[in-house]
C-alpha cells in the first residue's frame, strides 16, 4: 500500500533448535532449570540449538542425553514453532522422545538439572502450573496431548 516502516529484530543465527518432549513408563520427564530472565527456576521440556550437521532427530538425541540421561530408539516430529516472528526469525522443532533407554552425555549446563516426572492422566495440570509458563513447552504439551488422543489414550 505504499507505507513505509521502519522494524527492527533479532539477527537469528540461522540455526534452528529442538525442544523434546520425553515419554517414559506413562510419564512425560520434564526438566528445570534456570530462567535468568526470570530470575527464577522453570519447568520445561529439555531443548537446544541443533549442531552444524546435525539432523533435528541427532540434536534431540544428544539433548536428550545431555539434559535428561537418556537416549531414544523413537522419535517423531510435532510440529515446527516459532516465536514472536515479528521479531525473531528462529525456529524450535518440537520432537516426541520414546523407548528411551539410560545414556549420558556431558552437556554445557552450569548446573545439574532437575529431573521430574508427570503422569500422562495429569497432562492438563501442566497449563496452569506456575513454574511451566513457557510459550513453547505449552504449544509442544498440546501438541503431545493431540498425537496421545489419537492413539487412543485419552478418551
């Protein structure tokens, strides 16, 4: 139409990241860690920037291992997420993490992450949780809670 505008944004790095989302035994494994933006600790899926050379599915895997303990013989791809795209041109692959089975890998964290659990049956708790508030991690919990229903595991 002839209008100008001048928009200012985040130069991206022009590698895109992963968020898993781990299932275990009737479980989602959640991490938490540090917010510093928050100056808080958060809950969340575990996630990262994806390597030079690194398929999504080989970043979940060392991810996965780094952040949580294990390695997975499943993965499958949700969805591609971004944020705020008015601003950031980055994108997260959002991957579901099964048959997971115990391996580690030293990672970059500054701190040892906490590991914990949720019952798939108390999936909805998660969204109003107060320390699970994470744009991302709600969009990827939805996106786990659909692909479960449509297996059947939830009426």
């Amino acid at each position: 139409n002839g209008a100008k505008r001048v928009y200012e944004r985040m130069r991206s790095s022009g590698r895109e990241a992963v968020m898993i989302v781990p299932i275990i035994d009737d479980h989602l494994i959640l991490i938490q860690e540090y917010a510093v933006a928050l100056e808080t600790y958060e809950l969340g899926f575990p996630k990262g920037l994806i390597d030079p050379g690194e398929t999504p599915f080989e970043a979940a895997n060392r991810e996965l291992k780094e952040e949580v303990g294990f390695g997975a013989n499943q993965l499958e791809t949700l969805g591609k997420l971004t944020m705020a795209p008015s601003y950031f041109s980055s994108q997260m692959n959002i991957v579901v993490a099964e048959g997971l089975y115990p391996e580690q890998l030293e990672g970059d964290e500054p701190e040892p992450m906490r590991v914990d659990k949720v019952d798939l049956r108390e999936l909805s708790s998660l969204a109003t949780h107060p320390q699970f508030s994470e744009g991302r991690a709600l969009a990827a919990l939805y996106l786990v809670r659909d692909l479960l229903t449509q297996r059947g595991l939830f009426a």
